[in-house]
C-alpha cells in the first residue's frame, strides 16, 4: 500500500473544497471505507470507493448541476443527511428518488419534489432563499424541526 492510501485508509470524514480542481488519476480514494461524511464536488465522486456507505453527504457552494448518475455509488439505504447548496441551479428528476432514508435535509425548497420526504425529521433552508412554497404536509409528516434563514421573505402555499 502506498503512503497516501494510508493516509486516507481511515478517515471518517473528508472535506474536499470546490478550490481543488485536479486530482492525480492514481490517486482513487478507493482505501476510504470507512468514510461516513463527505463534503465535495461531484466531480471527485469518480475517486470514491462504490459503494459508498456515506451517512452524510454535502454538495458544496460552487456546484451547480447535479446528475443521476453521480449518485449511483451512495448506498441510498445508509445516507441520512443531505445538503445542496444554494448555488446549485439544476438537479436531474431521478437523482435522489431512491434515497428514501434521509432524515436531515439542507435545501432550497425548489428541490423538495426530487427528494423523498417521507423520513424527513429536520428541514433547513439555507441562508440565501428568500421566498418558501410549503411542501405538501402529507410527505413531511415526521419533520420535527424545521431552520428558517433571516433572508427569507415570504412563505406562500
């Protein structure tokens, strides 16, 4: 084993910022079974051991179009946190339509028809929205907290 996949062999957590923008193609981080929390762009998703059996994962500011075929290496019954930044502007209609065990979500609520709701216990806006549309209640009907950002303005059926 290399130096770097020691390096990575146990890691629970890994934080990858959208500054990074090359990785070197040898560098699979394929050692990190152990992985439980990731926050990255999907454009590193290509390095990750599949299947991933993440509980938390974070799309960070920078990303703007998610893709359903990023996704197929997240075990959809382990993950339990999602957040996508505010920046993203496009999500294709299945990318998250298998992942029915989310209990914390982050996100413009312009994404909540990709999302299986059904689980969902705490909801946070993120800063930045400005106009919510409430869900329909009977696909959220385990959400115990919901975190409204102070740049919100109005809330609308």
């Amino acid at each position: 084993m290399n130096q770097s996949k020691k390096f990575f062999a146990n890691l629970k957590e890994i934080i990858i910022p959208t500054s990074v923008t090359k990785v070197v193609e040898t560098q699979k981080f394929d050692e990190m079974k152990d992985l439980q929390s990731l926050c990255c762009d999907t454009k590193f998703f290509d390095f990750l051991p599949d299947p991933l059996q993440l509980t938390s994962l974070v799309i960070p500011e920078g990303v703007t179009e998610l893709k359903t075929n990023q996704f197929k290496i997240f075990d959809e019954e382990v993950l339990k946190s999602l957040s996508i930044a505010t920046s993203v502007e496009k999500i294709e209609e299945k990318c998250f339509v298998e992942f029915n065990e989310l209990t914390y979500l982050e996100c413009s609520n312009k994404w909540l028809k990709y999302i299986q709701k059904e689980n969902i216990e705490y909801y946070n806006i993120p800063y930045g929205v400005e106009n919510l549309r409430l869900p329909k209640c009977d696909k959220m009907n385990k959400l115990k907290r919901l975190s409204l950002p102070l740049t919100l303005r109005d809330i609308t059926d």
